[in-house]
C-alpha cells in the first residue's frame, strides 16, 4: 500500500483512499524531508514549498496539488528529479467568479459605481478569467480580453492588446500565474509604467498572485490618483502584510478569493483523480460527497425595494458578502495564515435558489447568470 502525505487543511479528503493508500496528514507550511522519506506521493496547497530542498532523497514521485496554481512546485527540479506533478486548474473558477462579483456589487451598492456601460478588462483569460468575463457581461459591462499565450495560439481576434485594455478599461481584474522573466512575465506586471498607461480612476481586483503587482508602485499610483478604487486578495509579502498599503486600498481579503467549499471540493476531487490514475488505485471518479448545505438556501426578496444594484447586492451578499472578509483581516492583520485556516462557511450561488416578491425580469436574468436558481414569483 502506498503511503501519501498530505496537507492537513485539504477538505473532504479523509476517507477518500482508505483501503487503498496510508495517508498522513501535517501542517502544510511545517512539511519537512524527513517527512517523506518514504512517502511515494503528497498532496498540498500552496503553502508546501516543493523543491529540492524537500524533495532530495525522498521517495516522492507524484505531487497532486489541490490548487489552481502551482508556483510553490519548483517544476524544473521535478522534471529533472523524475516527479511528476499535478494541479487543479479551474477548480475554484466559479468562487472566484463570485468574489469579484460581490467586490463590484459592493461597489455599485455602497459607493455609487454605475456598472452598466463601463468596460472590464480581463487580464488573463484561462478557467477563472473566462468566468470573471462572462460575470462582467452578465452585469451589464462591456468586457475586453487580454491573453498573449492564448492569442498566439488562436489568433488575435478576441483578444486586445495590453495597451488597448489600458487606454479603455474602467476595472481592470488580474487572472494570470506568476511567471518570472521570459515572453510572458508577469511579475511585476501592473508597475509604474502599467499604473502611467491607464485611465484616471481606474479600478483594480488582483485576485491572482500577489508579486504581480508592485506594492511600491501601487501606492504612488492611489496617491495621484491613478487608481480609485482597489481590491487585493493577494500581497507580495503575505503573509505579512504593508499597513500603509491596507489603509489606503478599498477591501483586503487574506487570499481566500477561491475558498468556497466547491472550489475545495473540486480541488480535493481533481487531485485524488490524479493520484489515483497514477498509481492505479482504482479511485478515478471520485469526488467528494456530503459537501455541507448553506442552513438557509432560499433567499427572498422584494424586486420593488430598491435599485436594480442594491436590490442585487443585497441578494448576492447572501451567498457571499466580501465585506466580512475584509473586516475580519482589518481586526487582525497578523491573523491571515489563520483566517486562510479557519475559513468559515462559503457556498457558490448554485446552491441557493432566489423567490422574488415582484416581478423584475432583467434581475431574474442577471441572478440566474451569476448562478442561482431562481424559484417561481411570490406574487406579481
């Protein structure tokens, strides 16, 4: 029997191998080789730093990892070491989804942001920017799309060019890996000269990684200006965090942007598939079960008591409300590990379903686009 170890924070995956793997679960930050000396394979998170310096004299030969990104798996040290490794691309696409949503109902509710008729740009249009874009859409804004590696490959035409999305975008949201040097840096990427092309006022969500965005530049860019409003789930320095930078950006969340239990239970699920498929364990289709539901699924609400944005606001921020978040990591800045580790209850809109009170045709349509079943009206 295989024996794997495993990051303790992954949900769902207790009893997911019995019978056909040992499974020893740790800290994911505290793994260590000694760990894993004669361990065939390990499923993480980010916080295990793959390299050489864990992975030397290991019998490791398969990594799974429960996430979306993969930065913390040196990739060419596994090449050459003859591990193979895995992640969960698109498994928290839709949580993700939901949080930029809430950020820009939240802005339209509680600071007056009209987002019918203002351009989106996407930087980085894989699984999670594809969802963020079509969100964007749903909401009445128009959407550009900024993709170099897919545009080579595809062709340019639904594709703009940075420059363009520059000049033209109202939000900019960043949906790209961290890469360090070569055609498609983007480390660094949003720096002063990004900060200098972009329109006066400009909104920023980096939900992706946090280095690339530079922090120093960042600021100077809010100071003139530049950039009104600004959402970070991600930081260049976490889990230490710039105070200065706190106090002047619109909503901080401690990189939690895809922690809802589906995008966890998917993550869990793609990685048990990958260990399973490798070592033949004969658990290729699972998936995790009992995936707890929210206590109150159905939301009501009355489509005459408000805009058309506060009344979608105050019915989106049931599935999820950002602002909770961001209080949480205000309250305790040096609590972002443990509020990562702790992360309360989150379910996507597809586990709610919505009852009007009135009639409200376009919100029906644009709740039913942001995921939620929408029951039949109360009265009309």
């Amino acid at each position: 029997m295989i024996r794997i170890v495993a990051d303790n924070k992954i949900p769902f995956l207790k009893g997911a191998l019995d019978g056909v793997a040992k499974l020893d679960f740790l800290p994911g930050g505290q793994i260590s080789r000694a760990d894993l000396m004669d361990a065939d394979a390990l499923i993480t998170r980010t916080r295990t730093k793959c390299n050489r310096f864990l992975l030397e004299g290991t019998k490791v030969r398969f990594i799974a990892s429960a996430t979306i990104g993969y930065d913390h798996i040196d990739t060419e040290y596994c090449r050459a070491a003859g591990i193979e490794w895995t992640n969960a691309p698109g498994c928290n696409a839709s949580s993700v989804r939901q949080y930029l949503v809430s950020a820009l109902l939240y802005l339209a509710a509680e600071k007056g942001l009209k987002l019918k008729g203002l351009t989106m740009g996407v930087i980085g249009v894989g699984n999670v920017g594809a969802k963020v874009a079509s969100a964007a859409a749903a909401l009445g804004m128009k959407v550009l799309l900024n993709d170099p590696p897919r545009a080579r490959e595809e062709g340019a035409g639904a594709f703009v060019s940075l420059e363009e999305l520059q000049e033209r975008a109202d939000v900019i949201s960043l949906h790209v890996p961290l890469n360090r040097g070569g055609e498609d840096n983007t480390f660094h990427l949003v720096d002063g000269k990004f900060i200098e092309r972009i329109k006066a006022g400009t909104i920023l969500v980096n939900s992706s990684r946090g280095s690339v965005v530079n922090e120093s530049d960042l600021m100077e860019g809010i100071r003139k200006g530049r950039l009104s409003e600004v959402i970070l789930d991600v930081f260049e320095g976490e889990p230490d965090l710039n105070p200065e930078l706190l106090q002047m950006i619109t909503l901080a969340t401690p990189h939690i942007a895809g922690y809802s239990l589906d995008g966890k239970a998917n993550g869990t699920g793609m990685a048990v598939r990958a260990i399973s498929k490798h070592f033949g364990l004969g658990r290729d289709a699972w998936q995790a079960v009992n995936v707890p539901k929210p206590e109150q699924n159905q939301i009501l609400g009355d489509a005459e008591s408000g805009s058309f944005y506060e009344l979608l606001w105050e019915l989106f921020r049931n599935s999820y409300d950002i602002t909770s978040d961001d209080a949480r990591l205000r309250e305790d800045t040096d609590a972002f590990e443990s509020l990562r580790g702790s992360y309360p209850f989150r379910r996507e809109p597809q586990a709610y379903s919505v009852r009007l009170f009135q009639g409200y045709d376009e919100l029906r349509t644009t709740l039913e686009a942001l995921g939620f079943s929408m029951l039949a009206d109360h009265c009309t």
